[in-house]
C-alpha cells in the first residue's frame, strides 16, 4: 500500500514590483574565513554555476515548448533552479542526487556546500535597484505551525537564500491559499495574482521564490514611431500588432548562416541585455534543436557591433503558467514527487514529499524598456556616419529573447514569442 505523506509545495513567481528581503549573513556552510585562493575558486563556481543554469534553462524550454506547441512560453530558469537547491538543502540521499542531477550539477566537480554557496553569492550580486535598472530575487516559506523545523534547515535557509518563514494553517486551506496568494499580490503590486490556485490540508510548507526585472532601454524606441504591421505566423497566416520602430542605432549583431538565425543584442541601462534570436522562416524548430550552453556561448562571442539601420520590434505583454511537477520528471527530478522522497533534512523524518511546483511569468516589453510605465521615448541618434550596405532587421515572425546580466552568463528569463498578441 503507498505511504501517504505530508505534502510540500513550491511556488515560483516571476516579474512585478518585489520587496527586497534578502539577507546576506555569513554561510552557515562557511567553516573558516574565505582566503584569497577560496574567493577565486568561489568565482569558477559561480560560472560553472551559469553553465549549469544555462544547460538547466535549455533543457526545461525544450520540455515547455514540446508540452504547448505553437505557444508563447516564458519562464525563468534561474527563479526554478533556485528554488530546487533552496528545496534540495532538507534533501538527503538519492532524492538529493536526483535534484542536483537534475539541475546539471556534477558533484565530482562541485561540492553541495559550493552550489549553495554559489547561490548565496548569486542572490547578493543580482539584488540592485536604480532608477534605470531593478532586480530583486528572494525566498520565502510558508510552514504549518505545527511543523517542527531542524535548526539548521532553518539557517541554512535564511543566511544561503535569505528565506523568511510565516506560520500557516494548511487546515484552512482557502484562508493558507489566501495568505500566500496575498503575500504575492503585494509584493509584486498586483503583477502575479492566485499564484497557488489548490492547497491540499495534508500541506506543511510552500517554498516560494519569486524574480522582479524592470529596466530602461539604453536606447529606448519613440512611442511617436511605433505602428500597426503584419506579425506572420507562416506565409499566409498573421495577426496585425503594434510594431515598434528604431532607426540607426549600433548594436552587438550577428547572422548565424550555419543555423539560419539572425542574432541581435539590446542593452538595458545598468548590466543587462536582451538577446533577441530570429530564426528565418520555417527555421524556428533546427534552431530550438541547437539550443545548446556551447551555441550560446558562440552567439556571444561571435556578436560584433553593427550600424542597424532600422529595426522593428513588436510589443508585446506574454505570461506564462506552469504545474512543472509534471514536466521535471523528464528532466530526472522525480523521486521527490513520490512516497519514496527523502526531505529528512527539514525536520529530521521522511515525513514529506513535494506536491506541486508552480511557476508563474510575466514578461512585458514596451519602448521604454522591460515592465516599462508609460513614457515619452527619447530617440538617439548616432552621429558616425553610415557605411556599407543597408542593414534591416525585422522581428514580425516568431523569435526568441533571453535576458541576462552582462556580468553574469546566468539566463533570468527565457521566453519564445510566437504570438505577441496572445497574453
């Protein structure tokens, strides 16, 4: 007969105007001062840990998008994968193995204590706020009153991922369901409502992880120059969208003949960027098929700054909705969803298994910027004078847009545009 367990649930939430409540205390994982040598060190985990995360990112949109094809898909990876080693701190044995795996972690290289330790570090570089540039990343758990917590669970927790705790009666699963979703609501504004949509009374904790991005174009599109044109789905097929337009500008550009893609790269005031990937027609599939850690790392590398005569970029608002306890499992993170879960290290018995992992997205881009409030654009105009041939480049197909920190290789959002007008 199958033991039944006590259920954990993880929410994610991405976008909207989050609270910063990190807290960056000393590593309980810490068993000495970092020397020189351990601070260096630390900087090759924190890019392998990128790697990771950019091989997890790949991995994950091509379930997403094999699971809802011909769908706008958003998500971000780097919100999931820290709240799986946020999880994977109460996991022992294989369960352990089998998240860390799943992540892309090979623990001959990379120790348990150097992943945390990479997130902990992560969590503090991400976390900055300007008037042209915010980002916010945080935890929180939601635990019933009557669950007792290891110590140590509870620290690690707090000083590696900054996580707060709030009592919760999961009897009452309507007003627990309420608590979380309120506490979500207010944190992002309203941007991410009913995050938790079904609580079950056997719940005893929700991990929560939430991600905030808003930034300003560093050279943003005049809203005077945006228009109505044809977004094509195929030859025949297309949906009239507001098109926004920029004339000479410099970008990082690259046309990729090997796999039939135009790459381009728009920066954010402060250290940000948005990779926009443009398969040519029909090419959409060979391209996703190469979505590799390796070929980003090529597309990066090879990007050289070009005179871009005009460009014309839909606007568009697209959000995404995912129950992804039903997509991990290709991925390899499965054990944790059934009664053989080992979370003994959250309260010190096999007492718990996760029930749900929700992820929520939500990805605006407009001409000021990314999550952008209504504005006059300010249109700039390069004085260099134009050489060679003209250069149009032209998104009214479907494309594809990673967003990540320039001083870091970890992807914050992932999102395939398929339709800019389906939300």
């Amino acid at each position: 007969m199958r033991r039944m367990l006590p259920l954990l649930a993880l929410g994610l939430l991405v976008a909207g105007f989050c609270p910063a409540v990190l807290c960056h205390p000393k590593s309980t994982l810490d068993k000495k001062n970092p020397s020189q040598e351990d601070q260096d060190q630390g900087t090759h985990v924190d890019f392998r840990l990128a790697s990771n995360n950019m091989d997890f990112a790949f991995s994950l949109y091509k379930q997403l998008t094999w699971k809802a094809p011909g769908k706008n898909v958003i998500f971000s990876p780097l919100s999931i994968s820290t709240a799986l080693a946020f999880l994977s701190l109460g996991a022992r044995n294989s369960t352990l193995m089998e998240l860390l795996k799943g992540l892309k972690f090979n623990l001959t290289e990379t120790s348990e204590a150097e992943i945390h330790q990479s997130f902990q570090h992560l969590l503090s570089t991400l976390n900055q706020s300007s008037d042209e540039l915010q980002l916010r990343m945080g935890n929180a758990m939601f635990v019933k009153e009557q669950l007792q917590l290891l110590d140590r669970f509870t620290e690690d927790a707090k000083s590696l991922y900054g996580a707060e705790a709030f009592a919760t009666d999961f009897q009452d699963s309507e007003a627990a369901k309420k608590l979380i979703n309120d506490y979500v609501q207010k944190g992002t504004r309203g941007k991410i409502r009913d995050l938790i949509k079904n609580l079950d009374q056997q719940t005893m904790m929700v991990l929560v992880n939430y991600i905030f991005f808003k930034a300003k174009w560093k050279t943003p599109f005049d809203p005077r120059d945006t228009f109505e044109s044809r977004f094509y789905f195929s030859k025949r097929r297309w949906v009239k969208v507001l098109m926004m337009s920029l004339e000479d500008l410099t970008a990082p550009y690259l046309r990729d003949e090997e796999l039939s893609c135009t790459v381009l790269e728009l920066r954010y005031e402060g250290n940000a960027s948005a990779l926009f990937i443009l398969p040519d027609r029909d090419k959409m599939e060979e391209v996703e098929a190469m979505l590799l850690p390796e070929t980003l790392k090529r597309w990066r590398d090879s990007l050289e700054t070009r005179w871009i005569d005009e460009l014309f970029l839909p606007k568009f608002s697209i959000s995404g909705d995912y129950n992804l306890e039903h997509i991990l499992p290709q991925l390899g993170i499965e054990e944790v969803f059934t009664s053989k879960a080992d979370l003994s290290g959250i309260t010190g018995a096999r007492n718990l298994q996760v029930s749900q992992v929700v992820h929520k997205a939500v990805l605006d881009v407009s001409e000021e910027g990314t999550e952008a409030s209504a504005a006059t654009g300010v249109k700039i105009i390069p004085l260099s004078a134009k050489v060679g041939p003209k250069t149009t480049v032209r998104f009214n197909m479907p494309f594809l847009v990673i967003v990540a920190r320039t001083d870091t290789p970890s992807i914050l959002f992932m999102s395939k545009v398929t339709n800019p007008k389906k939300a």
